[in-house]
C-alpha cells in the first residue's frame, strides 16, 4: 500500500514538472515578460473583459441546462401521464 502511495506521489510531481517547464523556461525569477502573456501586456479592460466572458459563459450554461432539463421533464411527465392514462379503465 505504502509502495503505491509512494508511486503515485513521484508520478504526480514528475509530471507536474514536466507540465511545468514551458512555462518556468522564460526567464522565471528575472522578470521575464513582467505582465504580458500571449495575447500581450495584461491590463485592466483586458482582464476585465476576460472576466465578463467567463461569467457569461457559465450564466448560459446555467439557462441552456436548464431549458434542457425542463423540456426532458415535460416529456417524463408526458409520458408518466400516458402510462397512467393506459392503466385506468376495465
């Protein structure tokens, strides 16, 4: 058991490091970059923006699953009617 843990966690690191080099690759500790990413220098409306994108993102999630679970419900009930409805009478 210990053997597994032990395993595990070294795989875990090793490969967070490997993930990690890109990144740790462009001068990490010399300033390198200082505040400009890929799509350049990061500044308030930049964040701003990003940060309204992803609200929105999860809000549309949130009313297109829910539309989604409504109209599947409707149906299940639909269809629980129908059964029902097969069940009474002689």
């Amino acid at each position: 058991m210990r053997k597994r843990i032990a395993t595990t966690a070294l795989a875990t690191t090793l490969i967070s490091l490997i993930l990690s080099a890109p990144a740790l690759a462009d001068g990490f500790g010399k300033g390198g970059g200082a505040g400009e990413g890929l799509a350049g220098e990061t500044n308030d409306k930049a964040v701003t923006f990003f940060c309204l994108g992803v609200l929105l993102f999860f809000v549309s999630v949130v009313v297109v699953g829910t539309i989604i679970q409504s109209s599947l419900e409707k149906r299940k009930n639909a269809r629980k009617a129908a059964k029902l409805r097969q069940r009474v009478g002689w």
